[in-house]
C-alpha cells in the first residue's frame, strides 16, 4: 500500500481480496472445508467428509469468482451461496 496516497495498485488489491476470502474461508469452514492450490490460477474449497469431485467449489485468484458442479451436494451448493453473498461484500468494499 502506498502509505503516502493510501491507494493500492491492481496486484495489491487482487492480493487483499484473496487474503480476505481465504481468511472467511478457513474462520467459518475450516472443521469442515480445506483450502486446496488448484492450477491455473485457481483454489479449490474441498469438503474433509467427501472424497468425490463433484462437491469441490473452485475459486479464481484473477477473476474473483467461485463456482461448483450443478449436480453437487446441497450442502456445497449452500456453501457456494454463501461464499458468492461473501465474495460479493468482499469486492464491494474494494470497489471491484
């Protein structure tokens, strides 16, 4: 952050939007959901009770957008509604 303007440039804004979903993440599902570094620029939010694929939700690091198999579990499709409303707060407040 350039201390002296208080602005931050476009790496630093994308850094500060990701720091602060992972930080929700792992404070509100961390018993429940890991972190996974996904390739491609991508995270992956892995359920610990499941083995299967289809209840992973990824995360973009440059787009800013979370998405999950349409065929997955209603409890990931609920996790992913809730971490959109998040992400959406979290880039508001950024202006993104």
């Amino acid at each position: 952050v350039n201390e002296r303007y208080k602005v931050m440039n476009k790496t630093q804004t994308k850094e500060a939007i990701n720091n602060e979903f992972f930080d929700y993440v792992e404070s509100n599902y961390g018993e429940g959901w890991i972190l996974e570094e996904g390739m491609g620029g991508r995270m992956y939010v892995v359920p610990r009770y499941t083995k299967k694929g289809d209840d992973i939700i990824e995360y973009s690091l440059s787009q800013h957008t979370i998405c999950t198999y349409n065929w997955g579990s209603d409890e990931t499709k609920q996790v992913e509604k809730d971490l959109n409303i998040k992400l959406s707060e979290i880039l508001q407040k950024h202006n993104k």
